[in-house]
C-alpha cells in the first residue's frame, strides 16, 4: 500500500505569468481567494511536510483575516 502527500498543482512565485499564487497564497488577480495547503510545493523532500504547511498557513493568516476584513 502505497502512502503519500498530495501536492504541487500550484506554483508559488511573485511573477503571474509563473505562478499561481503570491508567497503568501493568494491567487493572482483575486482580492481574496487563498490556496492553503502543499498545492504550493514544487517539488517534495523524503519528509512529511505537515510542518511546512503549518507554517505556510500561520505566514498567510494575517493576510487572510485582512482581506476577510475588508
């Protein structure tokens, strides 16, 4: 049985012509549409990466309780 992480539909970048969301995961050209999770990730190390995306998400937080906000 076969155990994995799904991730890397999506590309970080600050470039909307490579990427699909900015460092903090906010879609390009939205004003409030955030993609938390690994959809962020490239590539993938031989680790779990729950870590990571915990801490992807607590960057992103204060951007989407702003946007929430407005």
């Amino acid at each position: 049985m076969f155990a994995g992480h799904a991730h890397g539909m999506l590309r970080m970048g600050d470039d909307p012509a490579t990427s699909v969301t900015d460092p903090y995961g906010l879609v390009h050209g939205t004003p409030d549409v955030f993609a938390a999770g690994a959809g962020g990730f490239v590539t993938s190390a031989g680790r779990n990466p729950a870590l990571t995306i915990v801490a992807l998400a607590l960057r992103a937080a204060p951007r989407i309780a702003d946007a929430a906000a407005a």
